[in-house]
C-alpha cells in the first residue's frame, strides 16, 4: 500500500516554529500519538488485522441427514480403507520432473493422476497431525492430498507402507423433496488439517468444512449403493452413486465466518481468503492455521491461528488466538513448529520457493529463501520423520514429497 506523503520547502520549518493546536485543551499531537497506540501496527507501519475479522461460527447442523445415510450405506474405517482392494501404486522417478531437491522423500502418482488437468493436488495432512502416537486405529500412517476440479473435492489416502493409494469423494448431505441424498463439494480445497476424528476443509470464501474419519461410506458393499456411472452423484433411483469412486466422505459440519463471506480478492480487511491450513501439534495448545494467497497488486495476506479446543468443543463462536500479515506474497502454504515458520511461495512456471523465518514482538524476523519444487502447495510436519511434507500441483511435473527439516519433530 502506497502513502501519499505531502512534503515542504526545505528550510520552511525554520523560518516559523510549529504550532500546537489544541483540542478541548489537549494537545492535538497528544490526540494522535493516543490513537496510533491504540491501533495495532505491523513491523512496517500498517495496522494489523482484525482478529474479529476472522471470527468463526459453527454452520448448519447435518445431524438428520447424516442418521439416514448411515441406516442405509455401510460405513469403512480408515484402516480398512487403506487395505481395501482396488488401490492405485504410486510409482517413482517424479522427482526430477517435478524439481524436488535432492535429499527429499518423494512419491509418485500413477500416470493418469500424474497427468490430469482436470483434477489438481492441493492440501497436504498425514496421522502425524491427527494423533500424538502417529498411528491410526488399526495400525496405519497414512498422508492425506486434497484435490479439486470444476465442481467436485476428493480427498487421497496414501499407504506408505504399501506404496498404494485411494480416493475418496467428499459429499454434503442433503434433504431434497423429502428425500435424503448428498451432492458434490465445489471449493478449491486449498488446504486440509487432519485432528482426531476430524478433517478441516478450506472453504475459500466461507470458512471451513468438517469432515469424520466415522463418516466414509463404502458404495461397493452398501446395497443402495453403487460404483457405476461416473456422471452420477447422490440419490436416483433409490441408489447412491459417487462418480464412480468406491468410498464417499460426508460432511459433518462447517465453521463460516461470523462477518460473511470473503470476497472474491484480497481485500486485507473483513473476512479472509481461506486458501490454506496447516496443524501445528508442537505449541501448548494445539492450534489450526489458515492464511490466504494473494497477488502482488493485492493487499498482504493475512494468516490466523484458532485454538483447537474451540474448534472441538461445544462453542458456536470461536475467534482466533493470534492474526498478522504475511512476510511475502503468492503464499500457498504455511507451517509452524515449535515457533519455526515455513512458507511455500509460487513463482509461476519456475520452480517455486520455500521461506523459513521465525517471530518475535515486532515482527518477522530475517526471511532466508530455497528454490524448492514446481507448485508447491500446502505444507505438514511429519513429527516421527522430521519432514515437512507438500504437494507439487503442476501436470506433468507432479509429486508429494518431504524435505528433512530438524525444527519438525
């Protein structure tokens, strides 16, 4: 933001000494200085967000619909989810494509998902997030990828331990003409942050969705329900369809913002962009992050952590912990562990770069930057591995890797 600065002749304030203007009394000077200190000021001189900006309320309950679909299809554990028949393998040899720096963990998509411009990688999460053990019931360790397309959200399961993976279709319940059905989920799905049962959604404009690990349903071993016809979503014909996917994950919940919907730009004030989330598991208080991607030309984006226990516990209103401004703009991504901050920044058709920097009172401190992987979007720490993992999004140059990283643990 550009200020317009009004100068004066040099020398002009040695031909008169100023004024004091005063104001029932009080020094204006005096006026101003009480005010400036009562607005909060980022290290750059530019108030710092409102974190009543920001402040969520819990959306619509889904409680009914929600009871009718699981009278009517079966429900799948995450476990068996992962050991189901039918996986995809993850492949290798993404990594030179996709730019990943030497030294990172790196897992490939099979060559559709590979290559696919209608689909596109997004959000990053794993069990690290979800549970202090790193291990889910049952046994497994799995990562989490969102993806978006031109109307529907998905989310991926991978298996490292058996190199295989599966995709799951996230749905809204609904009530049509009396009759409990589901529809697809039409947001960016920027980012996604797995903690206990739940699964948090970027919804750009609104806020958050919620999702229960308890709330995947099997179409392949539900008898309304149904694999075929990829065209098909929800309820027709007293069957359940699902574009073809075996497992759909319903919605169990939203958190929206209490003053409205974000616009369809930065704007710096009033709601914000969700465009990413991330866990941080390291702090006191487990706490959730969000921030938002904006353009040079844009306002800074803004980043906010929520405390989790608001976000799990009974409250309807839940107002975050902390807000500031970003340190750069084009952020795709944001993680912090134990006061350590890492940011994806996308440069376009070069490869992208990751920032590292801490915090104090008056601001970011020293910023150092790495030239990283094409499209880098949303970041996770994977404690037990000491690796912040992320998703490069570009076809043709795709890739979900981690980059050892020792503040992650």
């Amino acid at each position: 933001m550009q200020r317009r600065v009004v100068g004066r002749r040099r020398g002009a304030a040695l031909r008169r000494p100023a004024a004091v203007v005063l104001v029932a009394g009080v020094p204006l000077a005096a006026l101003v200085a009480s005010a400036a200190a009562a607005i909060p000021a980022r290290a750059d001189g530019a108030a710092a967000p409102r974190r009543s900006d920001m402040e969520l309320g819990r959306g619509p309950g889904l409680g009914f619909p929600l009871r009718i679909l699981d009278g009517v299809l079966r429900r799948s554990s995450v476990n068996a989810l992962i050991n189901s028949s039918g996986q995809r393998r993850l492949g290798s040899g993404c990594g030179g494509a996709a730019g990943v720096p030497s030294g990172s963990r790196v897992y490939c998509w099979d060559h559709q998902d590979a290559t696919t411009g209608v689909w596109v990688p997004q959000g990053v999460t794993s069990v690290s997030d979800a549970v202090r053990g790193e291990r889910w019931r049952g046994g497994g360790r799995p990562l989490l990828v969102s993806w978006h397309d031109q109307g529907s959200t998905r989310v991926t399961f991978v298996n490292p331990d058996r190199r295989t993976y599966r995709h799951v279709l996230l749905v809204e319940p609904a009530l049509v003409d009396g009759r409990v059905t589901y529809r697809d989920i039409d947001v960016h799905a920027g980012g996604i942050a797995w903690y206990g049962d739940e699964l948090y959604v970027a919804d750009t404009r609104h806020g958050l969705r919620v999702f229960d690990m308890r709330q995947i349903f099997d179409l392949a071993r539900s008898a309304a329900g149904s694999t075929e016809h990829d065209g098909m979503v929800g309820l027709h014909g007293g069957r359940y369809y699902g574009h073809g996917f075996r497992y759909v994950m319903a919605q169990v919940g939203s958190w929206r913002y209490t003053g409205g919907s974000a616009g369809p730009r930065c704007r710096g004030t009033g709601p914000m962009r969700t465009s990413w989330l991330s866990l941080d598991r390291t702090a006191s208080r487990p706490v959730l992050i969000a921030g938002e991607y904006c353009r040079p030309s844009a306002p800074q984006g803004r980043v906010v952590t929520w405390p989790l226990r608001g976000l799990t516990g009974d409250g309807d209103r839940v107002r975050p912990d902390w807000a500031g401004t970003l340190p750069a703009d084009r952020i795709q991504g944001a993680l912090r562990t134990h006061g350590h901050w890492w940011f994806t920044q996308n440069r376009g058709e070069q490869r992208g770069l990751l920032l590292s920097t801490r915090r104090d009172g008056s601001g970011w401190g020293r910023v150092t930057r790495r030239t990283i992987s094409h499209g880098p979007e949303a970041l996770t720490c994977y404690r037990g591995q000491h690796r912040i993992w992320t998703v490069a999004e570009h076809p043709g140059r795709r890739a979900l890797w981690g980059l050892t990283a020792r503040p992650c643990h």
